[in-house]
C-alpha cells in the first residue's frame, strides 16, 4: 500500500542491520542478531519505506497460534513521526492479524503513547489487565 509516498507493507524483507539502525534513529538500543532470533515467532511485521527504499517505521506482530496476536517494537524515524505512517502500519498488521484467524490484538506501552494507540490506533483500554518487569525480579536458582 502507498500511504502519502510511503510503501507499506506486509511481511516485506528487512534485515536486522536495517531495523537497528531505525532503533537507534530515537535513542533505542539493539543488539546484533535480535531480528533474526525474533523473526520465526511473528505472524508477520509491517515495514515502511522511502521510495528510495530506506526504511522508515516498522511493527511486528507476535501471536501465539490460535486467537492471540502481539503488536510488538512499533517504530517510526523521528524525521517520520506524527504524519500517520505509524497509525497506517497498525491498522494493515491488525488487518493481517484478522486475516490469519486471530481474534485479539493486545499492545501494551508507556503512558506518553496512550493518545497513539487508543485514539490513532483504536485500541481500548481492557476491563483488567496487567504487566510485570521481568527486570526488577530478583535472580534465583
């Protein structure tokens, strides 16, 4: 799809020097090889390019096989944000997630993200629902 000369797609190749490069285009960290090591659990991924083939946003969406999918690692380059390639990529990997049996498309983030995904992106908040930081456990063996 062409959505204001940017091509979006589904399930296009990208590669992991590609996706760290737009990672760390808004102060993110990647580690070598995580695209590879990720990539056999995603349904599908939505990428957005430049006419000059440069990539510019991505989403992945995880799932669990049956009803459950994942929106995961949402990125626009921030030269490229609040211009709708974001809302765009959501909307196709919801579309795709639809398409292939799914019936839940679950996204967690950060409170100064809330307007994108439940007003731009039409999520909704859940009647319950919860997160936990695997981080702040503490180590045991």
């Amino acid at each position: 799809m062409n959505f204001r000369g940017i091509d979006i797609r589904w399930r296009a190749p990208v590669t992991d020097t590609e996706l760290a490069a737009l990672t760390q285009s808004h102060g993110g960290h990647a580690a070598a090889g995580w695209w590879d090591q990720v990539r056999p659990h995603s349904l599908g991924w939505v990428s957005a390019r430049l006419a000059d083939g440069s990539l510019v946003g991505f989403v992945n969406v995880a799932w669990d096989g049956g009803d459950h999918a994942f929106l995961l690692d949402t990125k626009t380059r921030p030269a490229y944000q609040r211009r709708g390639i974001g809302t765009a990529m959501v909307h196709l990997a919801a579309q795709r997630a639809k398409s292939a049996g799914c019936e839940w498309l679950h996204v967690d983030f950060s409170t100064e993200l809330r307007p994108f995904y439940l007003d731009a992106c039409g999520f909704r908040e859940p009647d319950a629902a919860g997160i936990m930081n695997l981080y702040s456990l503490a180590v045991t063996r």
